[in-house]
C-alpha cells in the first residue's frame, strides 16, 4: 500500500454552468506524505472546495489521478470510496450540519460514527472532554456553532483515520474558540499519525499545519514551509507571479524572463516603450 496519503497529477475537473464549461482544477498536482499537515488557501473560486470534495470522493475528477493511500478515486468503485470512508478517510465538511445529526446528543453522534468500536470511543471522548462537551444531553443542534465544531472534530477523529479532510472548519468561530479547536485537531492528529488537508481562508488556521498551498485559478501557484515560500512550476511550463506583484503587474503585461546564471532566472516587467505597439 502506497504510504502516501494524497497523490494528485494533472487533476483536472470541469463542470457545466449555465451551458458554459467551466474549469474548477486546471491540472493540480499535489503529493501529501502520511501524516504531514497541509492547509490549502486560495481566494473563492481558486477551486479549493472541488479539490476536497474530489479528496472525499464525492466528486470524480474530469482527468488527471487522485490517489488516496494508494486508491485512485477517478476509478474507484463506490464500494472502494466506501471503504475509505470507513476508516482511511476522516470527514469535516463546512459547517456542522454536514457532520452531525442535529437531533443527537454529543454521545449519540459518536457511538453512531464509530460502530461500537472501544478504541475510538475512547479517543473521540477524549476530544469532546478537552472541547468541555463530554456529558452534555442537549442534542447537537442546540449546541453553540464552537461546540458544534467540537463534536464534528471528535467524529472525524475518532475512527483515527489516516488523512483528515477538513474544510473551514473554525470559519464560525470566534479567535479564543478557533485555537482551542486547532490545539484538539493538531495534538490529536499527531498522536494518531493521521494526515491532514484543511482547507482554509484564515491565516491562523495554515500557520497551525506543516505546509501551506496556495491554489489561484484551479492550480497551485505557491508553497510554503517554514523553511521559506516558493512558486511552483506548472506541468505546462506556466509559473504564477507571486500574489504581492498582481497587483502592480496586470494580466497581459509582457514580461522578460532571463537566464542570468544556472539556475538563477531574472523576470522583468516590460516598459510601455520596450514592448512597442500590440495589437
């Protein structure tokens, strides 16, 4: 079995709207070893959301491979997606309602997503207990949205899945709540050697995780580490100007790329007078 937890190449996924094709993922590759914290930003429409739900199998891809621990989800079988949700794959979708049963109790929502099993009653308790919901009777959805996030975290933790999807899943929450969230998802994914991919708009959230993936336009443009932050090269040759130069840099301006030393590149916006008349 594959020890990677998530092996994209050329993914690609495109949807009709409006009679309109349109390209969510424009050829996403993206390798996450096991047990490594990646969060993946990128602003609305980047195609953040169609790389998880592709993740989660709910979505097929249009082309390219998606492997999970080995599964490729753009030909797996239900019976294979199911079999990932069953134990490989731990789910945190936005917003509890996804998640939980609202007419459920904490307990109740637990011992419904672990099937009897003592070992994950045991480490989803501990979760509830550290998020101050263990032993409370009111049913989920007369939780506060902090505590609701709480249960939804215990549920997806608690089978010890080996990779952990989570999207926004501290987006309504307030900063105190939110880092206590993030303290329960980080030592409790560590303890287990579970992996994890957050999707994510707060900053805070991506600085918690190992690695930070920038998608613009349905690719990858940036990574960062705490070693530093890189653009990444495109299968097609294409590489995305950092997100601080778009601004002063507009689509359709000429730029000089130069070789300047082995393996040292120089890019140089064009003048106005060096480009001459276009058209």
């Amino acid at each position: 079995m594959s020890d990677l937890a998530l092996f994209c190449q050329g993914l690609v996924h495109v949807y009709r709207e409006a009679g309109t094709d349109v390209a969510a993922l424009r050829g996403v590759d993206l390798v996450v070893p096991a047990a490594q914290r990646v969060a993946v930003l990128g602003p609305s429409g980047s195609g953040k959301s169609t790389l998880l739900s592709i993740v989660a199998g709910v979505t097929r891809p249009s082309a390219g491979r998606a492997e999970v621990f080995g599964t490729d989800l753009a030909t797996a079988r239900p019976a294979d997606v199911r079999r990932l949700r069953r134990g490989t794959l731990g789910l945190m979708m936005q917003g509890a309602p996804a998640n939980l049963l609202a007419h459920e109790d904490a307990a109740g929502n637990l011992d419904r997503a672990v099937g009897g099993s003592r070992e994950a009653v045991r480490v989803g308790r501990r979760v509830l207990r550290a998020g101050g919901v263990l032993g409370d009777r009111r049913p989920v959805g007369r939780l506060t949205p902090t505590e609701q996030q709480v249960v939804a975290l215990a549920v997806a933790l608690a089978p010890r899945p080996r990779l952990l999807l989570a999207d926004e899943p501290t987006s309504r929450l307030g900063e105190t709540a939110r880092d206590a969230l993030l303290d329960l998802l980080v030592d409790t994914a560590d303890a287990a050697g579970t992996a994890v991919l957050v999707v994510t708009h707060d900053d805070a959230v991506a600085a918690r995780m190992q690695r930070m993936v920038h998608l613009r336009d349905g690719r990858v443009g940036e990574e960062a580490t705490a070693e530093g932050r890189w653009s990444v090269l495109g299968t097609d040759g294409s590489l995305q100007l950092p997100q601080g130069l778009r601004t002063d840099w507009p689509d359709g301006a000429l730029v000089s790329v130069d070789e300047v030393a082995p393996g040292e590149l120089r890019v140089r916006r064009v003048t106005d007078d060096e480009g001459g008349v276009r058209g």
